[in-house]
C-alpha cells in the first residue's frame, strides 16, 4: 500500500505546482496511516482472537470518523491548503486504500 501511494504521488507531482504537490501530498497521508494501521491491527486480531475482531473493527471505526473529520479541518482550515488537490487526493486514496484493505481482508478470511 505504501509503496503503490508514494509512486502514485511521484506521478502526480510533477504535474501540480509546489502549494499543489503538498496539498496531494496530504491527501495521501491521512488514509494511507489510517489504512496501514487499521490493517495491521485487523490482521494481528483475526490470528490472536478471530471472534474478537467485530468489536475491534467497531472501534476502529469510530475512532476513524472522529480522526477524518479532525484531520480534514486540520488540512483545510489551520494549514489552509489548496482544497481541489487536497479534496481530490484525499478523496483518491480513501477510495483506492479501502478497495486494497477490503481485498487484503477477503484473503485473510478465505
């Protein structure tokens, strides 16, 4: 996942300008920590306590809704970043992150 981000970002930056590359920059950054975290975390709960892994998953969501909403007003009110590069790479990885995660789990479950 990290790698696949960090060369999505190095084709990205050479067509924004700087103020343009740390707003993609950011966008990445938020759910790519989220992600990887909350995939270690699922796959070291699923091997450790397999029926504990709901309640784990639960939590972890409720955590990422408080977090997401911080680090969006973060982003775009206190470091006042551009917000079209910013919305739209956040909105990127978020989506392509998930989608990895979720295959991720479909092969640990099976």
């Amino acid at each position: 996942m990290v790698g696949v981000s960090v060369v999505a970002w190095l084709l990205v930056a050479p067509l924004v300008d700087a103020p343009g590359r740390i707003a993609v920059l950011c966008g990445m950054l938020g759910p790519l920590a989220v992600v990887s975290g909350t995939w270690l975390l699922v796959e070291r709960t699923y091997r450790v306590s397999p029926g504990s892994l709901t309640s784990v998953m639960i939590a972890a969501f409720g955590f990422k809704v408080v977090f997401f909403g911080g680090y969006v007003a973060v982003m775009l009110g206190l470091l006042a970043l551009r917000p079209v590069p910013f919305v739209a790479s956040f909105t990127g990885y978020f989506v392509g992150l998930y989608l990895i995660e979720a295959l991720y789990m479909r092969r640990l479950f099976s």
